[in-house]
C-alpha cells in the first residue's frame, strides 16, 4: 500500500480540470444557443437544456482527455 501522506494525487487533478472545463464550455455554449424551432425563446443559462446544445469539437477535445484521466487515476489508486 502506498503512502500518500494526504496529498492528493495529480491524476484528480487533471480530472477535476477535465470536468471544469467540460461542463463550463458546454454551459457558456447553452447560453449562447438558440433553438432553430423557436429562435426568439430565452432560456436563460439553460441548464436542463443543456443536452439539447448540438455536438462541438470541444466536447471531444475536453471529454477524451478527462476518460483519459479518470482511467489512470482509478488505475493508480
């Protein structure tokens, strides 16, 4: 068993920052999306909307990084 002495191991880290920046970009973009059905709607922040926002390139330069990082960090426990 190894010792870690109450640091937290730098594998999190990374995917809290993956997490963040995952769900930040996905809500700043639900903010800026409006619907083509109903284009005068405002939703506000949208977050229950937030699955609606159509796929972005982000999503998958934020999200591989943070399976990534998920898998390494359970691997390393």
């Amino acid at each position: 068993m190894r010792e870690t002495s109450g640091l937290v191991d730098g594998w999190w880290v990374a995917v809290v920052v993956y997490a963040v920046l995952l769900v930040g970009q996905r809500l700043w973009r639900a903010r800026r999306w409006v619907p083509p059905e109903w284009p005068d709607a405002d939703y506000g922040w949208k977050v229950t909307h937030l699955f609606w926002v159509p796929f972005h390139v982000l999503d998958v330069v934020f999200g591989v990084p943070l399976v990534f990082a998920v898998v390494i960090a359970l691997l390393a426990i």
